[in-house]
C-alpha cells in the first residue's frame, strides 16, 4: 500500500524546504505549483477554457498565457479571481490525481506539494497531511526579508490565504519550521523512521 503524503503551508513558512528534504530521501514529489503551470500551456484545454472565460487579450501573440494581463484582471476582482481557480480547478485537481496515481505503482511514499490543500479541499486525495508550520511573527518577518516586502505588503499576502494557526488545527502532522534547518530536517526524518519509509 502507497501511502499519500500531502504537504502544504503558508506563505514563506518554509514548505518548499520540507519538500526538498523528502526529494532527497529519494520520493517522489507531485508539485501542484508546476501542474497549475503546465495546465495553461499553449494550446492545452486549460488555456482554452480561460480564454472562453476572459477572451483573447490574456494570450500573448504567441499563444502563451499573458500572466502579467491576467494577473491585473483578476487582482482586484474577487469574483475574477474565482473565476480563474473554477475554470482551472478540474485540469489541476485531474492532473495531480493522474500523477499521484502514477507515482504509487512504483513507490511506497508519494508526496504532494500544494500550497492551498485545504483552501482547494484537495485533503480527501490524502492519506494525511503535512502542515509546515512557523508563528505569524516569524512569517511576517521572513516574507518581508525574502520579498522585500512593507509589513502592510506582507500582511496583504499573509491574510489572503487560509491562516497558519487554523491549518495547524487541521493538520495531521505537523513540522515546525520556527527553529533552525537541521531542526527541521530531523523531524522529518523522524517521521520517515517512525514510518518505516527510511530505516
């Protein structure tokens, strides 16, 4: 039996660290940021579904997604921004099945990075989840830092996803990431013992 890890986080909570970890220990990782790349390349029926939604002038002349186009309709419109994750929804969610699926008929741990797992209720696809997690003053002052952000820019992008605290509650195992990297990196490797994934 494959099991199906789910790991997910907030913004420059250190997520992509975690991922890294488990990368190096050999699993697979199904990236949902890539999938959600990969589903509006040109001439995919991702692209062509947001184009019958927004029109044509988020293309650019060579038939690639215009983000910087579509990023500026769907900043300050909430409903456009819905729009956008309804239309893409079911490329994302079949992608990410298709490669979960994939992944179990040669391994025995299948990771899956997604940053908004509970946002998108993509939970059900997991056998657990993974929250990794770091307290909102350490979040505020690591975004800030890595992208040179004010603390009302920050706070902005903090606040527009699902809160850390209220995904630590949800969360079925639970990496903190306040401390250092090493610290981080034997809890995951604790888990893998603890699971027989690693011996």
């Amino acid at each position: 039996m494959t099991f199906v890890l789910g790991i997910t986080g907030g913004i420059a909570s250190g997520k992509t660290t975690v991922v890294r970890f488990f990368k190096k220990e050999g699993f697979p990782v199904v990236d949902g940021d890539i999938i959600a790349r990969k589903v509006v390349e040109p001439e995919t029926d991702g692209l062509k579904a947001l184009e019958k939604s927004f029109g044509p002038t988020i293309l650019q002349s060579n038939g690639k997604l215009d983000r910087k186009k579509l990023g500026s309709i769907i900043f300050s419109d909430k409903k456009k921004r819905q729009l956008v994750d309804e239309t893409l929804d079911p490329f994302i969610r079949g992608e990410i099945s298709k490669q979960i699926q994939e992944a179990k008929k040669s391994n025995d741990l299948v990771i899956v990075d997604i940053p908004l797992l509970y946002e998108r209720h993509y939970e059900i696809l997991m056998d657990k989840v993974a929250v990794v997690y770091v307290s909102p003053a350490i979040q505020l002052k690591r975004l800030m830092a890595r992208n040179e952000l004010s603390e009302k820019e920050a706070l902005m992008r903090i606040n527009s996803q699902l809160s850390l605290e209220e995904k630590k509650k949800r969360a079925d195992i639970l990496f903190d990431n306040c401390d250092s990297i090493e610290t981080t990196h034997k809890q995951v490797l604790d888990w893998l013992k603890e699971n027989k994934f690693v011996s």
